[in-house]
C-alpha cells in the first residue's frame, strides 16, 4: 500500500490486518460450508435450499475476495494455507454431517448471525478512522443480513411444509 493510504488510517493497522484475517478465515470457511452443504443437501424443499445455499457460496467466495484486496491494499498478507483457517476464525465450521435441509439451514444461520456480529465489530471500529475498510465491511454485512434473512424465510416455509397450521 502507498504510505499516504495506510497513513490515514487512524487506528493500528497491524491490529486490523489481523482482524480482516480473522474474517478472512470465516468467509473461506462459510463458502466452503455453504458449497458442500449443496452437495449433500437431502429432506424437503431440497432443491430450493440447494439453489439458496450455491448463491451464498458464490457471495462469500466474492466477501473473501473483498477482504483479501483490503488486506493487501494495506500492505499485508492473506492467510496463505487453509490449515490456519481454523486458528483463526471468529465464527468457526459446523460440518454438514447431518444432510437433513433443516439442520443445514440452522447451522447457516447460525454462521450468518456470527459474520453480522463480525463486520458490525469492524465497522464500529473503522468507523471515521477507516473509510476503505468501513465501507467494505458495510457491504459485506448487508448481504450477511440479507443471507440470515432468505435462510429463516426457507426455514419457516419448511416448518409449514412439515407442521402447517390448525
């Protein structure tokens, strides 16, 4: 990165390259999470949960991508071997052992509402000190919210499916 734009920054660089790695790890882990979870899927509704579960693989592949840039824009490195994901994510990897669509919508959502309290973090510390990251990690968490948002709709219609009202 040039001197001037890490310069401005206002905050420990150093610190935010490490967080921006932490989310690094999460997204490489979510897409990975939500891409074979597509490809064991079974129960009903299967082939829209299927469809809904490969566009948000394809969205956090492209969150990766954003903040692997911004890492390196600020002069550091993205984590460079998958072996170290799991040291340092925020949110963890829930394997889809169990294919039932229901426990995969859960274990989703679960890792969406860990990423919305990530990039809300990020951008409450980037806020006026970091326009870059800021608005970076403001694009990342409304499509985090909008993923939380279309997995419960999914899972509600599937507790219809299964339970409907009396």
């Amino acid at each position: 990165m040039g001197t001037k734009g890490r310069a401005i920054i206002g905050l420990d660089v150093d610190e935010l390259l490490k967080l921006l790695n932490k989310a690094f790890a999460d997204e490489w882990l979510a897409y990975y999470q939500y891409w074979v979870g597509a490809k064991v899927a079974k129960g009903p509704m299967k082939d829209a949960i299927i469809a809904e579960l490969i566009q948000h693989a394809t969205e956090e592949l492209g969150h990766a991508t954003l903040v692997s840039d911004r890492i390196i824009q600020l002069g550091g490195t993205p984590l460079t071997s998958p072996k170290v994901w799991f040291d340092w994510t925020n949110c963890g990897y829930e394997p889809p052992d169990n294919p039932f669509v229901r426990t995969l919508l859960e274990q989703n959502i679960k890792a969406e509402q860990c990423a919305i309290d990530v990039y809300d973090k990020l951008m409450k510390l980037t806020e006026g000190k970091d326009p870059i990251t800021y608005n970076i990690a403001l694009t990342i968490l409304e499509q985090e919210v909008e993923h939380e948002e279309d997995l419960q709709a999914l899972l509600e219609d599937l507790d219809l499916m299964i339970s409907p009202p009396r």
